[in-house]
C-alpha cells in the first residue's frame, strides 16, 4: 500500500512541476495573472512533498520478505526536493529569475526522475535475497593422491571437494569465480593455474 500512494504522490508531483513550467512560461509571455496561479502551484507542491514524506517513511520501513528493509531513495529524494522548492519560492520571492528558472529546471527534472523511479517494477524478493549454498558438482572420491594436493591448494580455493562456502553459484567455485579443480582419473594430466 505505501508503494501505491508514493506512486500516487510522486505522479500528483510531476504533473504540478510540469504545469508550473507552463505558468512560468505564460508569465514570463506577458500573462502576468500566471504569476498567482504559479505562487499557488508552487504551495500546492510543497504540500504534496510534505505529505509524501511519511509516504517514503513507509515505503523505507520495508515489510518486504524477511524484514527486509525498502530502497531508501524515496526518502532521501523526497527531503532533497522539499529542500529544493524551498530555495526555488525563496529565489522567486526575491525576483532572483536567473536562480529561479534554474534551480526551476533541476526541480523539475527530480520530480521526473522521482516519478521515474516510483512507478520502476519492484524486484522480487527472490532476487535480492541473499542464495544459500549450493553443493558443488558430484565428484569421486578422492585416493590419498589426491588429498595432498587437495590440502595444499589452502582455504578459499576451489578444490571440488563439495564444500562450496561460496555465493551460492552452483559452480563449486568457492565463489572466487574459478574452475573446480578435477579430481578423479586422468586429474593429473590436468594443468590447473593457481
């Protein structure tokens, strides 16, 4: 639900920096009427951000699959943008156009971006679990041969052994993204680089 009403506040959002843009510009044409309406649209804004505060709150506080936490740009976006518009009503409040058409921009542009990123497909909780272990590929079991080398090859290397205590690839790798090494017959004839 609070990834509903972000959505909600973020699109209400974009629509009011888009439509002051076009009151900043009928001012700016010689429609000076446009001026009030772009002084009412710039408080509405500033509502709707300080409403979606709490919003991105709750979309932070998660309550995704195991208590994962949610993404923490709605947040962060939102406190930046409220900052924005307040340096942005206080530049047009003293006629700084200059600063206000750009600052005006940059807004308008995070509102986008914002809106952007609400309405992005939430990745699966699957996906950004953290994998439990895979057993490595089935081996043979190794002769006394074999286990010397399998010693020396030290901790963290990939030695085929099944105790991948990797990422989770499924490579036998030992998540160091290399090759297990062969045991089995015919292993010697194999050259493995360290």
């Amino acid at each position: 639900m609070p990834r509903l009403l972000l959505r909600a506040t973020a699109t209400a959002s974009a629509v009011l920096g888009l439509a002051q843009t076009v009151l900043a510009g009928s001012f700016l044409n010689g429609h000076y009427e446009a001026l009030r309406a772009h002084e009412l649209a710039a408080m509405a804004l500033g509502g709707l951000l300080i409403a979606q505060l709490p919003v991105a709150a709750l979309v932070r506080r998660g309550g995704g699959a195991g208590g994962a936490r949610g993404p923490w740009w709605p947040l962060g976006a939102t406190v930046l943008l409220l900052a924005a518009l307040g340096a942005q009503m206080g530049t047009g409040y003293e006629r700084a156009v200059g600063v206000h058409v750009t600052l005006g921009v940059l807004l308008v542009s995070g509102l986008l971006f914002g809106l952007v990123g609400a309405w992005r497909p939430v990745a699966a909780p699957w996906a950004t679990s953290v994998a439990e272990p895979v057993a490595g590929p089935a081996t043979a079991p190794s002769t006394g041969a074999d286990a010397g080398s399998d010693a020396a090859s030290g901790p963290g290397s990939a030695s085929g052994s099944g105790s991948d205590s990797g990422s989770g690839s499924g490579t036998g790798d030992g998540g160091s993204g290399r090759l297990p090494r062969p045991t089995g017959a015919g292993a010697d004839a194999v050259e493995v680089a360290p």
